[in-house]
C-alpha cells in the first residue's frame, strides 16, 4: 500500500532534520544534505500550493453562499411582487413557472385522522374454507 501525502512528508522531514542533526558533513547517495533539501523542496512546494488552493475553495464557497442570500432575499421579493401584482397573483402562470403551486391547486390541508387512543382497525384476513 502506498503511503499517504502525510506519511509521506513526515518521512521526509524526519529524513532531513535526522541528516541536519546528525551529519551534515557526510555526503550519501552522492548529495549533500543542502543538496537534498533542494530535490526534496518540490514536494513541499506542492503541499504549500494545494494549502493555498483549499483557503481560496474556501474563501470562495463562503463567497458563494453570502451571494447566494443575497440573491435568495432579492428572489423573494420579485415572488412577493408577482403575488401582489393583480394582473398576475399566487393564480398566474407566472408563479407557477417559477417553481411555485399555485393557489387554486393547493390541497386543503385537511386530513381525517383517528382520534388519540383510539387505533385504527385492521382489515381481517380472509378465512379459507
């Protein structure tokens, strides 16, 4: 399995500081330890990038949904509009069209329920004979 992003730049820190601390006179894998620091600086360059790029994903999804109130209020008030408009109102077209039951469709409301502690019978299962 291979190793997470993580995993990865704790390696490579530990790698780096361990060298720093430890030898940074000697030389291996024909590089010094200034020379590994500068092949390994990629690697933390992208880290620092994609850091960037999720602040800016976000700055703008905060960006976004602060816009999106904005639009929602103002949306609000053209549906208010269309409602107290006598050529149009919560009849017309219009207001259906914009994603809305028109009033003339809406269902009652008024539904039969039981009544409290009384349960509502069972239909018997036929009897065979």
């Amino acid at each position: 399995m291979a190793n997470s992003p993580r995993d990865n730049e704790e390696k490579l820190n530990r790698i780096l500081n361990a060298w720093k601390t430890l030898a940074a006179d000697k030389s291996f894998a024909g590089m010094t330890v200034s020379q590994f620091e500068t092949a390994i600086t990629p690697s933390f360059a992208a880290r620092d990038q994609l850091e960037t790029l999720d602040d800016q994903r976000t700055h703008l999804m905060n960006s976004r949904n602060d816009a999106d109130e904005t639009s929602l209020t103002k949306a609000a008030a053209v549906v208010a509009g269309v409602q107290a408009d006598p050529s149009f109102g919560p009849n017309s077209s219009l207001y259906e069209a914009m994603g809305y039951i028109r009033k003339s469709e809406r269902s009652s409301g008024l539904t039969r329920g039981t009544p409290p502690g009384n349960p509502t019978p069972q239909p018997t299962p036929p009897t065979r004979p």
